[in-house]
C-alpha cells in the first residue's frame, strides 16, 4: 500500500497497524469502520513469521477496537490459498459466509463472520 492510500484509508477511519520484531516488519492489520454493525478486521502476517503469536496480538487488538466501536459482528476476509489464514480464523469462531473473485482477477476470497 502507498502512503496516499494508507492517508486516504486514514481519513476515512480505518486504523492501520503494524507488527515488528525489533526492526524487521512481522505482520500488519487494517480495521474498517463499523457498517450496519459490522467491523472488517484483517490481520496479516508474514509467511516466516506466523505461529509465534503475532497474529493473535493483531487480531486482538483489532477486536477489541471493534467492541469499542460498537460492533455486532466481526468480518474477515482470506485467500482462499491461506490454508493458515482459514484455520486461523476458524479456530476463534469465524464461519465462511462467501466465496468470490473479484472482477479482473484470479484469486479466490474467502469472506467470515463472527458474532460478538
């Protein structure tokens, strides 16, 4: 993402996050603003550094920036090749609600939802 997308994601209430080990970039996590109820929570990790716990403190952090906003539910969105994304995700209580491609693209998108 450039820095005018992060500024423009910024203005319209996202809050971006990112996740280091010392200096060396580990993992990110974007969180949408509340639609109908509904918060968009993504954490994403590098492939190297997943399983040490990072994507728990994002996606921890993430939730409880969703309660604070008031949030019914939680949304998530995965490729459908992230097999750890998936088992992630289903491990805290998300379940698929779509499966889709986006126009003018190959790789398939893996929405879920959790109730809070």
């Amino acid at each position: 993402m450039s820095a005018a997308e992060a500024r423009e994601r910024l203005a319209r209430g996202y809050r971006l996050e990112n996740a280091y080990l010392g200096d060396v970039l580990v993992g990110c996590s974007t969180v949408r603003p509340a639609v109908d109820g509904v918060v968009t929570v993504i954490a994403r990790v590098l492939p190297g550094f997943r399983g040490r716990g990072f994507g728990n403190a994002l996606y921890e952090r993430g939730l409880a920036h969703a309660r604070v906003q008031g949030a019914d539910a939680v949304e998530t969105c995965v490729l459908a090749v992230n097999e750890d994304g998936l088992r992630f995700a289903g491990r805290r209580g998300f379940a698929e609600v779509e499966r889709y491609v986006l126009d003018g693209e190959d790789d398939e998108w893996v929405d879920l939802r959790l109730g809070l």
